[in-house]
C-alpha cells in the first residue's frame, strides 16, 4: 500500500527556519520496510475474502498463505470431517444429494459465523460454487435425480436471502493438467478415483459461472504458470494484487 506523500510547506519566519535547519541535520532513523498488510483507518472494517476454484485448484494452500502472512482468520472448507465424502466418490450417484446437503448447511453455517465474527476473514471455497458448479453437475451426469436437484436448489435459494456475498472473490483458474497434477501431489486417497472427464466439465463450468458473476469484487488468478505454494515471488505478486482490490472497495 502506498504512502502518503510528504507536503513540503513555505514559512516566512526565520525562527520557523531555524527550527526546520536543525531538524534536517539530525540523522532520521532507518525505515524498516514490510511487505505485510498495514490497512489504513477506513480499512478496519472486517472484510469477508473468498476463495474460489476446481478441485485441486490450489485454494486451501493460498488460504492458508494468506491468513499467514495478512494476519487474517482462516475459514477452510471441511473435508478431513466429512461424513459422506468416502462414500460419495465410490458411489456418487447414491450419495450425491446428502454430500450436497452436508456443504450447503456447512457453508450457511460458516457464513454467519464470519459475518458475525467482527474480523476479516478468508474463506476456502464459497456457498455459490456448490448451487452453480457441483450440484448442477451431478444431475447433468445423471448422478443426482431432478427430485432431489430441485429440492437442494429451492433450499439454496432460501439461505441465500439470509447472507451477503464476499467483500471480495478469489478465483484460481487452472487447467485440467495443472489439476490432475497438484490432486496427486497432495495424495488425497478418497480423490484417486477422480476422472479426467470430471474435472473438465467442472472448469467448464467454473467459466460459466465466473463470466456471469456480479455479486462483488472479482480477482482471477491464473496458476498454470504459477507457484505460490513454493515461490515466495509468486506469492508476492498474488498478494499485491489482492492488495489492490481490496484498496479499491474504500
């Protein structure tokens, strides 16, 4: 963040002259620099961040990074405890809607506990990628019964009424390659059944969504070429940016 310029000021009294010579020649004492976040007044007001993206697109890493080194409160996305993921990838079209289910009352939940925490907050994934990318896509496969999407969609219009978008959108645009590679990397047993055909129509999707998005402040982050989690250049560059956005919402 920038700082506020020096104003140099004309005074016709020679004892103001006086003042100012002496004060010139003592030596000021060195600046440390930082490259941490230093919000100005206006930006004390807690904010809600978001992160957005396919699987293995990289945002429990950048969520991570962030609430790190912003000194912010992370908010992750919870897989480790989920009752139904297990069971969801052997058998999808049987457990599909309840694994809907479980993310969307988890989100609505984690939702007002943000609003409502009085800190700013990062947030891993957000309650609109489940209604437009994942369920959608379930019953499009034929892996959720049009009984049960359209159920999960009136229900999903319902909370939302109730909750506010982001202050800011994170959005981690990935290729299908750059997927595949980095759901490897982190080994997730219950993931290794995951399809090539899968992952493509999600990102076909994240696209559609992202085109029409208009809730908030939107950044998308290409990480093909990219390497936050081992970069710290690269991560440099991905928080400048955020720094401008978020200077842009004051």
């Amino acid at each position: 963040m920038a700082s506020k310029g020096l104003i140099l000021r004309k005074s016709n009294s020679k004892s103001t002259v006086k003042a100012e010579t002496a004060k010139t020649s003592t030596k000021a004492a060195p600046v440390k620099s930082t490259e941490k976040y230093a919000p100005t007044k206006k930006q004390l007001a807690p904010l809600h961040i978001a992160i957005a993206g396919n699987i293995g697109a990289g945002k429990t890493t950048l969520t991570s990074l962030l609430a790190k080194t912003m000194k912010w409160e992370p908010h992750y996305e919870d897989v480790d405890d989920n009752p139904y993921l297990n069971d969801f990838y052997e058998d999808m079209q049987r457990w599909s809607f309840n694994l809907q289910i479980y993310f969307l009352n988890s989100r609505f939940e984690q939702i007002t506990k943000i609003r409502q925490s009085g800190k700013t907050i990062i947030q891993d994934r957000t309650i609109y990628e489940d209604a437009h990318i994942f369920a959608p896509n379930l019953h499009s496969m034929g892996l959720m019964t049009t009984r049960d999407f359209n159920n999960y969609q009136s229900l999903f219009g319902l909370m939302t009424k109730f909750v506010s978008p982001p202050d800011l959108l994170i959005y981690l645009r990935a290729s299908v390659p750059t997927l595949v590679n980095q759901i490897a990397r982190r080994g997730r047993e219950y993931e290794n059944s995951i399809r090539i055909d899968y992952l493509k129509r999600l990102n076909e999707r994240y696209e559609a969504w992202i085109s029409t998005y208009e809730q908030g402040k939107l950044l998308i982050i290409d990480i093909d070429d990219l390497n936050f989690a081992d970069n710290p250049e690269d991560m440099s560059k991905i928080i400048n940016k955020i720094n401008a956005e978020i200077n842009g919402l004051f």
